[in-house]
C-alpha cells in the first residue's frame, strides 16, 4: 500500500514537472514549425518565412517575404488591401486548423515584406473581436 501511494506521488510530481501551458504549446509548435518548415513557398511570389507566437499577447504573427510582381508598392491599392484582408478573415473564420488557436482567443498577424529589402508592403492585425 505505501508503495503504490509512494508511486502515484512520485508519477504525479514527474507530470507535473514537464506540463506544459497552452501558451507555451502553441509557442513550441510554431518554433518547430519554423525550424521545420519554413522557409515555405505558398504560391509563385510568396514565402512564409517564419511563424512567432508572443505569449504575453497571444499573437501568433506569420512572416511572409513577397518577391518578383508582388515586390512592387504599385500592386498595394486601397482596394487590393482591403480584398486581401476580407480574404484573411474569411480563412480565419472557415479554417479548421485554426479552431484550438480561435477557442484560446489568439490574435493573428499578417506581414509581408519585400524579399530584397525591408519594405513592409502588408501588415494585418485580426483579433477575436473580428473574427468571432
């Protein structure tokens, strides 16, 4: 009996040890992906180039570097921005791999930089607020 009560503690204290938060989680998760993934082509102009998650803000921003036609400023109209982020809601809304991210009430955030400069033509910030 003060055996298997010794265990359980022992088991117990063992699990404790290593939890890790969902904060953490997600952080760790977007560091491998980055380091396993990326730097990832999305389409012919396109790559995403890291993911970081901020703890304290629960943001989860996403790098992207755009190169040939989309490394230009003339591409980035009024209306082809506010398209562009209408088409980020929408996957943010209709994604089922971002259902865990949304329920812990995550931020997410779009840059999209030129691939040889440091030109930022897009930055998009979409919280719960918007998104729910």
């Amino acid at each position: 009996m003060k055996n298997s009560l010794l265990l359980i503690f022992v088991i117990s204290l063992f699990a404790s040890c290593n939890h890790e938060s969902k904060d953490e989680k997600i952080k760790r998760q977007a560091q491998e992906f980055t380091q396993s993934s990326c730097p990832k082509p999305m389409d012919k102009y396109t790559m995403l180039d890291s993911l970081v998650y901020d703890i304290e803000g629960r943001v989860m921003t996403y790098y992207y570097s755009v190169s040939g036609i989309l490394d230009s400023n003339s591409v980035y109209s009024s209306e082809f921005l506010a398209e562009f982020h209408s088409n980020l809601l929408d996957n943010i809304q209709h994604n089922a791999g971002l259902v865990d991210l949304k329920k812990h009430a995550v931020t997410f955030r779009y840059n999209y930089a030129s691939s040889t400069s440091s030109k930022v033509y897009m930055s998009f910030t979409i919280g719960p607020s918007t998104y729910n």
